[in-house]
C-alpha cells in the first residue's frame, strides 16, 4: 500500500525568519510538504495561481498586497477554484479574524501557537474542515453579524435545503459544534455530521465557518 499524497503548502510572510521557521516545521512532517514561500500578498496569489497548494498559510499584514486582499482573490465569493487558506498572524483581534473570513479563509490561528497546534490546523483545513472555535463564532456573530448581510434575497440554492437541514444550518450559524447539535435536536453525532455534508454540499460551500457567512449574507439566519 503506497503512503497518501503530502499535503502540498505554502508560506506566505513578509518575514523571512517566519517563512524559514514555518517552513522547517512543516517540512519536518512526513505528511506535509513546503512547495513555495511569499514575502508579499501578490506573490502569494501568483504563486498559489501557479502551484495550486493544499493549503496556504497566510500572514495578514504584507507589502505590496495584504493577505486579507490576497485571501479574498485565491478563496473569496466568486473565484471558480478556491485555495484553502489558514490565516495565521501575530494579531488577535476579532476584526482581522472577521475579514479574513469573510474573504474566503477557511481557518484563523495565532504565530504564537505551538507547531503541533500550527501542524494540526494545516492538516485540518486541508481535509475540507474548518478551524474555528464555535466560541469564536458566537463572538463573532454578536459583533458582526449585521455587517456580513448585504440587502439581497437568499439564492436559489437555499431552497433546495429541506426543513431539517435549515434547522442544523441555523444551529451551525449560533456557533453550535456537531455535538451540541446532535444534543439539541436528539440525534447521533453521525446523522449530524451527514447533515453538514450535505448542507455544505447543496450550498456549494467549502466548510461550516463558510456556510455561517452565506446563512447571514442570504438572510437565512438573523442577527
């Protein structure tokens, strides 16, 4: 039996001493593998155009083009072959955590974090899941639920969600995990995670930090 695929990455930071030690770490794992490094956020999109990485670690503030922007052209509303993109910075504030994901990241983690926690959170975005704390999304709902809604009708595809999958799609935007909901709504933990799949499948959205944003962008779920 042949071994899977490495993960494919790419490090994007406009300090070489970040690149260089991120590098080294994911480099040190048998399953990942560094396949380029960008000092600013336009290097970033052509790089990533270019070599079509599993994951992308992104810093967010970089020359030329930051990697909110950077994020928003490689994953964001509208691009035919998202990247999957971990948002990683020194800044912890909930405002850079809201637009990167807004701008299509699909995870948001802090330079301080240990590398097996910066080892894990590549891992799991490149397995299609998200990395955000369902503390993280209440906060963040409270705080910036009203500006993710612009004034248009919910898509076409909303309506293609039967009466129980927009129950657990609300339950998603409340920052609820796959086990609360599972406890909400008395169902085995299996049935919710086919519920999510199948959500984020007909609303053709990468993971469930994703379908939160379109919940609130369409107007399916109210502040």
């Amino acid at each position: 039996m042949t071994d899977p695929p490495a993960i494919r990455v790419l490090v994007c930071d406009d300090q070489a001493l970040i690149r260089t030690g991120f590098a080294t770490i994911f480099a040190a794992q048998p399953d990942l593998a560094v396949v380029g490094e960008a000092s600013d956020g336009r290097e970033a999109v052509d790089l990533a155009t270019r070599l079509r990485p599993d994951v992308v670690v992104m810093d967010v503030r970089m020359p030329v083009l930051d990697g909110i922007e950077a994020t928003r052209r490689l994953a964001g509303l509208g691009v035919t072959d998202p990247v999957k993109i971990l948002v990683v910075t020194t800044f912890n504030l909930d405002e850079y955590v809201f637009e990167a994901l807004r701008a299509g990241a699909s995870g948001f983690l802090i330079k301080d974090a240990p590398p097996p926690t910066l080892i894990a959170a590549v891992r799991t975005v490149a397995a299609g899941e998200a990395l955000l704390a369902p503390e993280v999304t209440r906060r963040l709902i409270g705080r910036f639920a009203s500006r993710i809604r612009p004034p248009e009708a919910a898509p076409a595809a909303a309506g293609t969600l039967t009466p129980r999958e927009l129950e657990v799609l609300k339950l998603i935007a409340t920052g609820l995990s796959n086990a609360e909901i599972a406890s909400t709504l008395v169902l085995s933990g299996e049935t919710v995670k086919t519920y999510v799949s199948r959500i984020l499948t007909k609303l053709e959205v990468r993971d469930r930090v994703q379908a939160v944003v379109y919940a609130y962008r369409t107007g399916l779920v109210n502040p």
